[in-house]
C-alpha cells in the first residue's frame, strides 16, 4: 500500500507533458504500442506487470524521473538521487530521442511537419500534435530506429542543424560499441552486490565482426531450458546454464571468444547469466535468472470460465454410471475462479450437442476487453475424446478448435486454457482405485492424442492424467486432479507463480496419491508462448467448504 501511494504521489505531481515523456521513455521497455494508454497508473500497473517496477527495486522510476528532469520529484520521494553503473534500462537511442525533443520548439516542430507531409499520412499530422507524438508515427511508419535515424536527420539539418551533432555523436559511440573489439565477444561483469555478497550480471556488451551494437531486448535465448555452447567455449570456462542454474555467477574479468565461438553462443543477455568456472571464484555466488514474457492481465475481468460438469449417464448408449463426487469439483472450481476473477458459466449434464454448441457460443462472445479464456470439463471419457451424457463422444480438439485464431479473433494471442477431468483410455497405473472416469470398471484419462494438440498457439490442455493411464474420483471428495488444482491455484497465485509452475506442483501432489495399488500422474500439453501469471487478487482465498458424504 505503501508503494502504491508513492506512485499515485507521482501521478499527481505530473503534467500532461511528464506523463507523455514516461510514456514516450517506455516504448522499447514495454515493446508495445502504448497511445491507448490514458493515465500514468496505468503505464505504472504495465511497468509492475512485467517486473519492471517494485517496491523492492524502484530504479526505473528514479531514472524516468530524472531523464524527465523532475529531480524536485526524486527528492520529495525520498528516492536515489543517481543510479549505480548497469542500472539504467532506458536505451541510449530512446534518450536521443527524447533529448531532440526537448531541444525542438513549437515553431521548429510545424517546419518538420511541413518536411515529413509526404511522408506520414495527413491524417496524423495535426495541429496538436507533439514532438514525441511525431516521433513515434515515424517509428510506426518504419521510417526511424536505432540503425536509420537519416529522415530525422535531413529535417534538423533544415530545422535546427545544431541538433544533428547529437545525433552524429550517437552514431559514433554506437559504432564504437559494436566495432570496439572485432571478432571478439566481451562480457564485463558491471555491478556486484556486496551487502549479500553476490555477483550479478547487469550488463553485458557483446558485438562481432559485421554487426552493428545489439541491445539485450534483441537478444532472446533458442530454448527456455538450455543454452547451447561450443566444445571450445566450455573448455574456456563456461558451463551450460541449463546444469547450474542455481550457481550462475557473472564474470569478473574480460573473456575474448572467437566468432566461430560466437555464432554458437545463444542467450539473453536480460535475463540469461553464464557460470565461469574461475578459480578466484566464490563456490556459491549467483547472478539473474532467465525470465519468460507474459501474457497481459490487466482487464477489469480475466475471462469467462466454462465449468461443463456431466454427472447423469443414466440415459447413455454406453454403460457408464453416474460421477458421484463430481459436484465437489464443480463447486471448488467456481468458487476458485470467481476469486480469480473470471464470469464463472456452469453447464450441468450435457449432451455431446449441448457440449458443442455451449463452446460455440462462448467463441462467438467479444472477448476484446478480457485476458484469456478458461474451459473446464468434468465427465467420462475415451481415448481423446469425451463423452455427453448421451453417450455421444466428443473429440477433444472439436473442444479448442471454436477458439483458434482465426475463428475467435477477440481471443487471438491471449491464453486458452483447458482442464479436462476425463479417462482417456482403458489401462491402470499402479496404485489406486476409488472410482474412475470411464466406462467399464477401469478406465484411464489416457494423455491427449498427438493429433489434438491444438495447431494454433496460446492454448494449454491440462489433463488429468498421462497416455492411457486413469484418473480417481472419490465420491466424498472429488477428484484428484481438480481438486490439487483448485489448492494449488489458491496457494500459489497470491506468490506470482505462473501456470506451468503451478500445474508441475499439481503433478507432484496428485503423484503422491494412492490407493491400493494404482496411482495417477497428470500432465498438461500446451502451444503456450509465454507464461501466464494471474494478477493477485485483492481478496483472500476462499475457504473450502465441507463436503457432504455420498453413500457409495
């Protein structure tokens, strides 16, 4: 709360020109198209989102407030005054930018218009426009970046020629960087630190024969669980990330790297830290861990959650009984989302009709203003399919194909996420029978097909149990798999742990379940590509509510 009152401090201490310049300075940091925005808070919440800003590390704040030229508000805050060497985030080219600007006046900003008429769209050059608002429908138009500033250029040198001098000397300094040593990568450790007695890496410069400067938001790592090195390079000193990754630690001398070495060295220099093995080194020092993007939470609503919960099979053409416990299920997962903050939908006892046309009907709902969308399906099952009460199977990509891309627009590159409770085949894991979800006196919730695996991205299927392996409902308590899922989510969503997390701590507890002599391992597959991470809510969990017995 405390945090949050400092930054709603500064949003009322800005004017309309700081809070364009914060906007303006976080461009390349949010690697998004930020016009939308309509408050400072909200860039702030953006900026909190993607672990850019905190109560812990306020440095980005210092910087945006200094590079803006409100040091009055630094002090008044109680704030760093200077940030130490590797702190800064904001980009040397997004500096100049914003240097130019505050050096171009009203009238020099109506000539550069005029001189860019053919350039931009008429339609957005007008009367109010600002000089950080030109700039960036360059940038939009792909007329102005790091490499190509010459349309900046040519219209200073008509405007006001002295400027060009900044932006010669940006050249200069950037050739420097990225000509400094040939064939060669650098890697300098920056900033130590001493109060906990660890290393980090907090910049990293890295450049080779024929390349121009390249930034750490330019680099991104091949895989997200290992880094490929040369032979040479580990007999150099350094070891594969993915096999130490608690014992990262940042260099303390220059290493030079041929560029045959070079090609072969992928990582983020953002979020990625090498381990050297110097002798000199202290054995247990440690540095950054790579991060994964996330997907954005910030609507008012995360979504709509579909809960379809099949219990009667009394009219089926098969022989399948009734899920006594399944309301257990039902009720967790509606109480769990709603505190998530999803419009929580329940279908009970559908037909393999019914199943299809509720996900046609929740595909064809604007999903424009919400995060993501949830599906959850508690029923039989059959070798990748469902069932409906009737019996009728319904196949498990005819459960995500409504919302693929090109079908559900208003969904496209948000997360669609699926938990399917549901045997899926006929064989047992050892260890444990209470009551499965299939026909016959066992089945299993065999693992999803290869063939159903979504084609689009941002989906996730979280099963309930392995290929051709049953999952356990127990008629007093619900099955395992929801349940540990429910827990899990409730405990583990107030800490920021992301999805994938939270279901590899589903995998180990339903693993450590047992019955008899069967057991039950879940596992989810996804074309996920980045994590998902609920927003906190600002309530407490609810409270479990005690069951009632079922006579079974």
């Amino acid at each position: 709360m405390e945090f949050q009152g400092l930054l709603l401090q500064v949003e009322r201490s800005l004017s309309k020109t700081d809070a364009q310049a914060l906007v303006f300075l976080c461009v390349d940091l949010l690697d998004r198209d930020l016009s939308s925005l309509s408050s400072t808070g909200e860039l702030f919440s953006l900026l909190m989102d993607n672990d850019l800003l905190s109560s812990e590390n306020t440095s980005l704040l210092t910087e945006l407030l200094h590079t803006c030229h409100r040091q009055d508000l630094i002090r008044q805050l109680g704030l760093r005054t200077a940030l130490q060497p590797g702190e800064s985030l904001i980009g040397p080219y997004r500096k100049l930018l914003f240097d130019l600007s505050e050096n171009i006046t009203e009238k020099d900003l109506k000539s550069m218009m005029f001189l860019l008429s053919k350039t931009l769209p008429r339609s957005k050059l007008h009367d109010k426009m600002t000089t950080l608002q030109l700039l960036l429908e360059l940038e939009k138009e792909d007329r102005l970046n790091s490499d190509n500033l010459d349309i900046l250029k040519e219209c200073l040198s008509s405007v006001c020629p002295m400027l060009t001098k900044r932006i010669d000397q940006f050249k200069r300094e950037t050739d420097r960087r990225s000509h400094q040593q040939p064939n060669q990568i650098n890697i300098r450790h920056i900033s130590q630190e001493t109060a906990e007695g660890k290393n980090s890496v907090s910049e990293m410069a890295v450049s080779h024969e024929g390349s121009s400067s390249i930034s750490s938001d330019e680099l991104r790592p091949p895989s997200y669980f290992s880094t490929t090195l040369s032979p040479s390079m580990e007999e150099s000193g350094i070891a594969r990330a993915s096999e130490h990754p608690e014992s990262l630690v940042a260099p303390t001398e220059e290493l030079s790297l041929s560029s045959t070495e070079v090609q072969s060295l992928h990582f983020s220099v953002s979020s990625v830290s090498l381990d050297l093995k110097q002798p000199s080194s202290p054995p247990n020092t440690s540095a950054t861990v790579m991060e994964l993007p996330k997907y954005e939470m910030k609507g008012d609503k995360r979504g709509v959650c579909l809960i379809i919960n099949n219990y009667d099979f009394s009219t089926s053409v098969h022989r399948l009984g009734n899920r006594q416990g399944t309301q257990f299920d039902e009720m967790r997962l509606k109480e769990v989302f709603e505190w998530l903050g999803f419009e929580v939908v329940v279908r009970q006892d559908c037909t393999e009709q019914q199943i299809l046309c509720q996900l046609q009907e929740v595909s064809e709902r604007d999903h424009s203003q919400v995060d993501c969308f949830v599906c959850c399906v508690l029923s039989h099952g059959l070798n990748g399919t469902i069932y409906g009460v009737d019996g009728n199977q319904v196949r498990l990509q005819q459960l995500t194909e409504p919302f693929s891309g090109h079908l559900c627009r208003s969904l496209k590159e948000k997360p669609k996420l699926f938990f399917i409770q549901a045997c899926q085949g006929h064989k047992e894991q050892q260890i444990v029978f209470l009551q499965t979800d299939g026909p016959g006196t066992i089945s299993s919730d065999a693992g999803v097909p290869k063939n159903s695996i979504p084609a689009d991205a941002d989906f996730l299927l979280g099963m309930a149990t392995t290929p051709d392996y049953a999952s356990f409902r127990d008629r007093n308590e619900g099955t395992w798999f929801i349940q540990s899922l429910c827990e899990k989510l409730q405990l583990l969503v107030p800490g920021g742990c992301d999805l994938l997390t939270i279901l590899t701590e589903v995998n180990n507890d339903v693993s450590k379940k047992a019955f008899g002599a069967k057991k039950q391992m879940p596992q989810p597959v996804y074309s996920l590509r980045k994590r998902v991470i609920f927003p906190i809510p600002s309530s407490p969990g609810p409270h479990r509510s005690a069951k009632k017995a079922i006579v079974r």
